[in-house]
C-alpha cells in the first residue's frame, strides 16, 4: 500500500469505525454550545445524547455555532504522520463555507518545512456525509496502490461527481448557515412539501424540485438515483439523517430493492455538520454523473419524475 496519510477535518462527519476501517485521520474544530461553553467536536454521541442534542438545537439553534481547527492544531495533527515520514493528503469542508482549507494551507507550509514531506491541502467543495464519502474513496484508491498524486488527482477530477438526493424539512438552519443557495425562494408554507436538494457546482446545496408527501419524494429520488448514479453494483452510498431515522431506514430498504449498491450505511450527522443543517435531513449520498454548472440537467431529471402519475 502506498505510504502516505489520509486526513479530514471533521466535517467529513466519518464515525470513528469508518474512520478506522479506510485508515483516515480525522482533525476536530470546535463546537460552541448554550452557555458560550466551548468543546473540541466529537463524531460520537458520548459527549450529548443524539435526540438531547437536536431537541436542544431546535430550541436554541442561535446558541449552537461551529469554528475550525486553526493553524496551530492543523499543523499538531499532520506532525504525527509527518514525523513518521509519510506525506499527507489533507481533505476540508468547502472553502466557501468555511475557513478550514486557508487554515490548513498556512498549516501545509510549517509542517512541510519542519519534517520535509508533500502535503497536498484539498478543497472538497462538499460537506458532511458527500465529503465524508469522498475522503473513504481517496482511501479506496490508496489501497489499490496508487500514489498521492494520482489520489490526488482523482479527487480533483471526481469531485464533482459526488451527488446529494433527498430533501430537508426545515430550511432555516441551513440557510442561515450559508449552506444552501437561492434560499428565499423555498421560504413559506411547507407543511407536507419535500424540499429535494443536490449539491451544485459550486458544492452547495441547491433545491432542485418540491415533491407534495414522502411517497412522491421516495418515488422521484429513486428514480432520480438510477438517472445519475453510475456503476451502483461497486457503490458505497450513504443515506444521512437528523431525527429522520425511520425516513432514512425506509430509504435505506428502497434503495437496496431497487439500486443494489455494494455497500450501503444509515449514518447520523454529527455536530460539526448537524449545527448548521439542523433537524429534518435524510438523503442518500453517492458518486454519479458529473453534476452540470447550472444544475439544469439535474432539475429537469426530477421534475420529469416528480411530474409522473402513479
């Protein structure tokens, strides 16, 4: 196996046994919960109970708030690794949503110096379960033997592959949160509305259709899935939820009837990412098609689903 280190800060949102199983380093930012109480991010449920904390979250979402690790503990977490002699690949969240990828750049400069390895700094342009889905492919494409520059390579050629298909019932949070594009326009009455998001170009969420009821949503998304995915028999896909566990589980058994992946995880969505997508996500997350500038392609596949009889 080729010998270098793969690492994510942790709103790759990867459990600690994902991350032991495909070898990935995981860098915690922080989490600033009521009371102005500032803790290291957790990818657990030791710290706070699952339901506690998003119950709580509802309730209080302006006093919950998130930051990345800075310089110093970026530099601390790749020393290990590059005291070992191993270069890095080191993964973040979208440097549009956050200042993880500048941080771990000045990081790069001070560790390359100090132990003379390569580091390469990649910017997902995701975030949550779809960067936490790309970090374990770059681990796949490791232990096929490849070097860090040919996994480094792949990623940025493939990035925009990685594809969102479910919907949010509550779009204030991320949209506060500077997680979602075009916002205004989704505002108002949902009640019974799904919204259905896809990540765009650019790495944001987008809403790309409005499916009225569960079962016209769960009808479109699978076939919205078989319209984009490729290769689903080799897949790992990850359906991601907050509170939407029997949602996600149902998904979760559609998907496999229908799309037969590989592999297929029902995983939470922790803290780090929870805090700024908030309750009411459940969406499955895999790597398909390229996914268009404008997203038109996208939104006239769903539509044409969403607009078909039963």
């Amino acid at each position: 196996m080729s010998n270098f280190a793969i690492m994510a800060d942790a709103t790759c949102d990867l459990t600690k046994e994902l991350s032991e199983k495909y070898d990935i380093i995981t860098v915690p930012g922080h989490l600033v919960f009521p009371g102005n109480k500032e803790i290291k991010a957790f990818l657990d449920w030791e710290t706070v109970p699952r339901d506690e904390f998003y119950a709580d979250l509802k309730k209080k979402p302006d006093e919950y708030s998130t930051s990345p690790a800075n310089v110093e503990e970026f530099a601390e977490a790749m020393g290990k690794p590059a005291s070992e002699g191993k270069d890095i690949i080191l993964m973040t969240i979208s440097a549009g949503m956050s200042g993880a990828y500048n941080f771990a750049l000045q990081a790069k400069d001070i560790v390359e110096k100090k132990y003379g390895v390569n580091i390469k700094i990649i910017d997902t342009m995701r975030f949550g379960p779809g960067f936490g889905l790309m970090a374990i492919h770059a681990s796949l494409q490791r232990a096929q033997g490849k070097s860090m520059e040919e996994v480094a390579a792949w990623i940025e050629e493939n990035k925009n592959r990685f594809h969102q298909a479910g919907w949010l019932d509550d779009l204030s949070f991320v949209a506060k949160r500077g997680r979602l594009t075009h916002a205004k326009a989704f505002f108002g009455a949902l009640a019974g509305v799904k919204p259905i998001g896809e990540f765009d170009y650019n790495g944001m969420t987008t809403v790309i259709g409005k499916a009225k009821g569960a079962k016209k949503a769960y009808a479109a998304l699978l076939s919205y899935i078989e319209g984009t995915i490729e290769d689903p028999q080799d897949q790992i896909i990850f359906i991601a939820q907050t509170n939407r566990l029997p949602q996600a589980e149902e998904y979760k058994k559609l998907i496999e009837e229908r799309i037969h992946p590989k592999e297929i995880y029902v995983k939470d969505v922790f803290p780090s990412c929870g805090i700024n997508v908030g309750p009411g996500l459940m969406a499955a997350y895999y790597v398909g098609k390229p996914i268009s500038k404008d997203l038109s392609f996208e939104k006239e596949l769903l539509n044409k689903y969403l607009e078909a009889k039963e």
